[in-house]
C-alpha cells in the first residue's frame, strides 16, 4: 500500500522454498528450443492491483525497481510510445526469478520492491512455484481435450445463412479461407476459441508457438481475446480438410453442405505471345545484330513498307555516293521487310503474287580500275 509520505515506496518481503520444491526444481534443469539450458519449474513474481472483486491481470506498479536476494531482477522492456508524449510503459507479466533465487531449504530468500506511490491505488505481489509447458506440450493437451462435433458448426452456418424476413439482402453462400490467417499456410490444426462467433479457423499449432513467443493470446481472425482454455478444435474443418486437399477456399450453402472453390484459371492469351509477335522480335534482333550500325538499322526499318503501291526506287533510301560500298550496305534490307508483313498463317499464294518485289542484286561487277585497291583501308579513312 502507499503511504504518501514520499514520492517513492519501498517494500520488503521474504520466502522460503521446501526441500520437495527445491527438488522439483533441480530435477527439471532442461535443454529448451533454442538450445538455452533453463529450469521447466521456475520461481516467478507476479504483480497485479490489490482488487477482490474479480479475477486480476498482471500489472506492473509505475517505476518499478525489484531486488532479490540483492541482486537487481531484469524486467520486460519499455513498450514504444503509441503517441506523442505519452509515457513509456512496461509490458506486465509474470517475471522469472529462479536463476536470482537461493535453491536451498535453509536460506530464506528476499525480495525488495520500489515503485512510485499513487494516491488509493494498492498492489498485490505473489511467488509462485510454476511449471513451463512449451507449445508442443499445450498442442497435444487442446488435441487430448477432444475434437468439437461438426454438427455443432454446421448448425452455425445454418444460423448464418437464415434469411432474416427485415433484411432485403439474403445471404446464400458462405466463403471461407482453408488457409491460416497467422502462417498463411493451409490449415493443420483447425481450431477457435468457444467465444468467436465466426466461421474462420486458425492453426493451432502456429497459434501456440506465437503465444510462446509473445504472450497476447488474441483471436487473429477477430481480435478479440481467444486464451488457452477457450481453444476448441473444429471437427466439421477437420472433415473438410481431409477430403478436400486441391483447394484453399471453400463455400458453404444454406443446408450446412459445402463445396470447394477452385482456383480461376490464369488467362492463356496473356501468357503465350502471338506468332506475328515473335517473327516482329526475331527482326529486330537480325538487323540489329547483322547491322554494323543500329540506328542506322533503325532508321531503315521505319522507311521500308512493303503494303505501299511504289516502286521498287522509292522504297529505297538515298544511297552515298560511294560506288560499290552502297550496294554492300543495301543487303541489310530484305531482313527488316519482315517488321511490316502480316501474320504468317495468314499469307496466300494470291497475296504473295501481288506483292511488289524490289529487285535486289547480292553482287556487283566490280570495274577493273578498282580491282587493285585496298578497299579495306578507304573504308577506315572515309569512316574518320
């Protein structure tokens, strides 16, 4: 209790440990997850509000200090702020004090507690001898406590689906997710707690490990508080579980009955590419790859168009005034015609006949003046 006359209390307390629950102690020394040696029997400190009108949740006093055996004990982290200015508060839970605490029936062990004192408002502080159960022990103690008869959740989709004579919106089907909202895995152990009211089961397996790590012990379909004891596994989405392994969503009708949704099927179109597509893609990478030059490859793509009524000279960009270097320069064109063609099935012999060709000559007669001449070496000296 707080007396007012100073800012901050001060409380001493002592305890002694029995011969048979130091023993128990000792003898549970065991190797948890996470390869940490620690005790499964532990000595913990538990604070709450000094209130008897009901049941009490773990509360920490404000600025609390706790010493045992006159070593400071590690208490949760401060919480970060949820607003501006608000004051850092400590997660309240029960505290492990047994690696603190003389494991000895002869020695009493003690405690001295510091908090600030607030006017009316007094503090229960309790020892307790606890066992730790990992979330593998509580999994097979919800699976021991039996399975919830699937009569019992078909009557609540009945309930749910009943069209209500008030409402102008008849609900016929309900759809629900196969998949755990926790892991976003499909569900393995399907359980809720007795106090939801919907239809969504999460795994009770990942559940548990969760609430190990971090102990909030909420519902993550509706977030409201789901504690140990109120879990029930669902036998009606054990059922469906078993039967239906190619889905992950499933519809229930007015009748209690339900059928799988399967998954939409992706659109082909979208994925395959059309063949007038790929002749477009292997163009390009011709002429840019037989090109010595892409833009200029480039530009000859946008120039050629073999759906204009024009001869064969129009089509045909400027040449440079380079003799026979022009005509080598030319050949690059018949690969760019394909860019404008249209698709391949679609071509007949009568279209193939109407079409202008433009007379391309694959070689030049070289005069005999030139014959001798390193043609090579003009190239490189035009080139710079």
């Amino acid at each position: 209790a707080s007396t007012n006359s100073q800012r901050f209390e001060e409380a001493h307390f002592t305890f002694a440990l029995t011969p048979q629950q130091v023993q128990q102690i000792l003898t549970s020394r065991d190797i948890l997850p996470g390869a940490k040696c620690d005790y499964t029997i532990q000595v913990q400190l538990r604070f709450c509000l000094c209130e008897t009108s009901c049941p009490q949740e773990d509360y920490f006093p404000p600025n609390l200090f706790v010493k045992v055996n006159g070593k400071l004990c590690p208490l949760p982290g401060y919480l970060p702020p949820t607003k501006n200015g608000a004051e850092p508060k400590r997660p309240s839970r029960p505290v492990n004090i047994t690696p603190l605490a003389r494991l000895s029936a002869t020695v009493p062990n003690t405690i001295v507690v510091n908090w600030s004192s607030e006017f009316g408002r007094n503090y229960s502080l309790s020892v307790y001898l606890v066992k730790q159960l990992t979330s593998v022990t509580l999994l097979q103690k919800l699976r021991a406590k039996g399975i919830r008869n699937p009569d019992h959740s078909r009557a609540l989709i009945k309930e749910k689906l009943t069209a209500d004579p008030d409402s102008e919106i008849a609900t016929t089907s309900l759809r629900v997710s196969l998949m755990c909202p926790l892991g976003k895995m499909r569900l393995i152990v399907p359980c809720r707690a007795i106090t939801c009211t919907h239809l969504q089961c999460f795994d009770a397996a990942l559940y548990l490990q969760m609430n190990e790590k971090k102990p909030t012990w909420t519902c993550p379909v509706c977030d409201k508080k789901a504690p140990y004891d109120n879990l029930i596994i669902d036998g009606l989405f054990m059922e469906i579980l078993n039967s239906c392994t190619d889905c992950d969503e499933i519809q229930f009708m007015e009748d209690g009955s339900w059928c799988p949704m399967k998954p939409k099927k992706e659109n082909q179109e979208v994925c395959q590419p059309s063949a007038f597509s790929g002749i477009e893609a292997s163009s390009l990478y011709t002429v840019t790859s037989e090109g010595k030059n892409s833009s200029e490859g480039k530009k000859k793509v946008e120039v050629i168009d073999l759906t204009l009524d024009s001869s064969s000279d129009e089509e045909e960009p400027p040449a440079k005034k380079q003799g026979p270097v022009s005509g080598v320069l030319s050949i690059d064109h018949p690969p760019s015609s394909v860019l404008r063609s249209p698709h391949v099935a679609a071509l007949g012999s009568d279209y193939l006949s109407t079409l202008p060709i433009p007379d391309y000559h694959p070689s030049y007669q070289v005069p005999s003046e030139l014959q001798g001449l390193d043609l090579f070496s003009f190239l490189q000296s035009e080139n710079q």
